[in-house]
C-alpha cells in the first residue's frame, strides 16, 4: 500500500503578509456589516460566527494573538 504524502510546506513571510493585508479589508467590512444588524439576530449570529473564524485562522497563521486595540489588529510588522 503506498504511503499518503504529507503537508509539510510553511508559509513564506510575503504569504502571510498577502494574506493578512487581504483579511484585514474583509475583516472590517464584515463588521461595517454587522454594526447595522440587530443583535440575536441570525444573520448577525452568522456574521460574527465568520469574524471569530476569520480571527483564529490569522491567529494560527501569525501564530500570535489579535491585538484588538492596534492598528491593523497588530497582525502587520510595524514600518517606520
């Protein structure tokens, strides 16, 4: 029986940097979303449902946590 291959690749730094800069947009448009919302509605249920999914995956991907409180939720490297 042959051996499946396994994953190994990792993420070069400009990925992740392309990644980031495309979620941060979707991120906070989603949000512009659910702001109209009322709250225990369903869509807004799903939205922020989205959101949150949205935040473990960049989490795993920068591997820190979100820095709600920092420019560009403290995901990006600080440029001078």
């Amino acid at each position: 029986m042959p051996r499946r291959p396994t994953r190994s690749e990792k993420l070069t730094e400009s990925e992740i940097e392309a990644i980031v800069l495309a979620a941060i947009p979707f991120r906070k448009a989603v949000q512009q979303c659910v702001i109209g919302l009322k709250p225990f509605n369903e869509t807004y249920s799903l939205l922020h449902d989205h959101v949150n999914r949205l935040d473990a995956v960049l989490e795993k991907i920068i591997g820190e946590t979100i820095d709600h409180r920092g420019k560009n939720l403290g995901l990006l490297p600080r440029w001078p």
